[in-house]
C-alpha cells in the first residue's frame, strides 16, 4: 500500500455561490469542477463550468459524472440534497454561517482545505478592514434611519443575521432585529402590521432569485402610510451580492447598503 501526503480536494462541485467565488478569489477556481445555476460571480465561472444544481435540488447524475472529491453546499436547506448526495457515497460538506463572523469562518476554512490559509487570512483581513472603516463613519451620523429589508414577498419575510448586522454596519437600523437571529426563515415572517408599526424609513427589497415588483407593495393594504413608501425611499438590492453569505455581501453588497441608507 501506498500513501501519500493529502494536497485538498481537486475536482469541488459547489452548490452554492459563495464557495465558487471563494476558491476564485484564492486563485484556485481550477479546482471547481461544477456550480449552481445561481452563481454569477464571479462571471467566468457560469462561462468555464456545468451548472450541476439549482439551491433545493441537483442532478445526482450529473454531479456524480464529474467524479468530485468534495461537494460544498450552504445551509440546513440543502439537506435533503445533501442526503442525497451522501447515499450516493459522494463525500459532503455543508457549511451553515448565519453571521458575519461565521462568513469569515467559512472563507479561512475552505482556503485550509484547498492549501490556502494565509490567502484567506489575507482576503478576510481585508473584508474587517473596510468593514470597520465604514461603521466608524457611521458612528458619525447624526441620525440612523429605521430600514425594513425584505428578503421575499409573500410571504413577507425580513433578513437574515448577515443582512442585519451589515445594515447596522451601514448606519441603519433594522427594525426586525430580534427576527435576524432566527435560525430558519420561517421565524423571520412578518406582516403587514409589524412592518407598518416599525415605521420603518427606507425599505430595502432582495427577493432571493427574483426581481422586486414594486405593484406587490401596492396591493398591500395600507402599506402607503409606511414612512419609506410615502417619501419614495424603496430601493432594490441584487439578492446575488446580499443574500449570499460569502465575498460578495461584505463587498458589493455592504456598499449597496451604505448608498441606500445615506445616500450617494
């Protein structure tokens, strides 16, 4: 018998975004051998490789043809397709950061996985940097508006823990915060009521996959007496750079939020 020194996994099917861009960033997107028919970033990588899943479901054949030695997936969601990847004797790893911390957590363990811990040191030293410079401008603020992020419509559900703290991050204040640090998406169903209560200032919609249709909020009954709907402060945030738990929503995603809450 034979054995050898282990150099990571080399052929990483990625059923979620955030990985794919995560290997990319590290200079190691070589390795990716199949993605999600959501990711966008970065480009190259929906031109270089087989979308092999969407975000509940994938093609077990499909997966299991490209003879990967890892598959990444996010989130409690993914079990059933995890399960049913895992059956099929493919090797699994499933990775559930809800917050910020958790996000830089997963970004230093996939660079250990595929040999690059210093690089992700680098990269997340990086993200802490500009996150932090921007929070100490938003101590400046004399004023910190009140902000209703809509993760989806109908039901009407508020952001997760990420979102929460990258708005408080960007001089806002969240007005569902108790619901962001609800584990499951069930617990962050609000209605029309609460959302009308928390008087909320700016309203900040992400529908996850789906463009915002702004004739939804018109056909919610009182909704125009919101402070946000009647002084016109509802902006769209691209779901692809907020509500994937990776680079994207503490780059683009987080100088979105700071556009939005103070303006340009």
């Amino acid at each position: 018998m034979s054995l050898s020194v282990p150099k990571g996994p080399q052929r990483i099917v990625c059923l979620t975004e955030e990985p794919t861009e995560i290997l990319y960033a590290l200079g190691e997107g070589h390795r990716v051998v199949g993605i999600s028919a959501y990711t966008v970033r970065p480009p190259e990588a929906r031109q270089e490789k087989p979308i092999v899943s969407a975000f509940l479901d994938g093609s077990l054949k499909k997966i299991a043809a490209l003879e990967p030695d890892l598959v990444i997936g996010f989130s409690d969601i993914q079990a059933k397709l995890a399960a049913k990847l895992i059956t099929a004797h493919l090797p699994v790893l499933i990775f559930n950061q809800r917050s910020l911390q958790e996000i830089l957590d997963v970004i230093v363990d996939i660079g250990s996985l595929v040999g690059q811990r210093d690089k992700a040191q680098g990269l997340v030293e990086g993200y802490i940097t500009r996150i932090e410079q921007v929070q100490s401008e938003s101590e400046q603020q004399a004023h910190r508006p009140l902000v209703y992020f809509e993760e989806w419509h109908d039901p009407m559900i508020t952001g997760i823990r990420w979102v929460h703290e990258l708005i408080e991050i960007a001089g806002g204040k969240d007005v569902f915060a108790d619901k962001s640090q609800a584990e499951g998406a069930a617990d962050r169903i609000v209605s029309i009521d609460e959302v009308l209560a928390s008087e909320a200032e700016i309203m900040l919609a992400s529908w996850c996959g789906e463009p915002f249709d702004r004739s939804h909020l018109d056909q919610r009954e009182g909704f125009d007496a919101l402070p946000a709907v009647r002084d016109n402060r509802i902006y769209e945030i691209p779901s692809e750079i907020i509500l994937q738990p990776g680079p994207a929503c503490l780059t683009d995603g987080l100088e979105a939020l700071v556009r939005c809450i103070r303006g340009p």
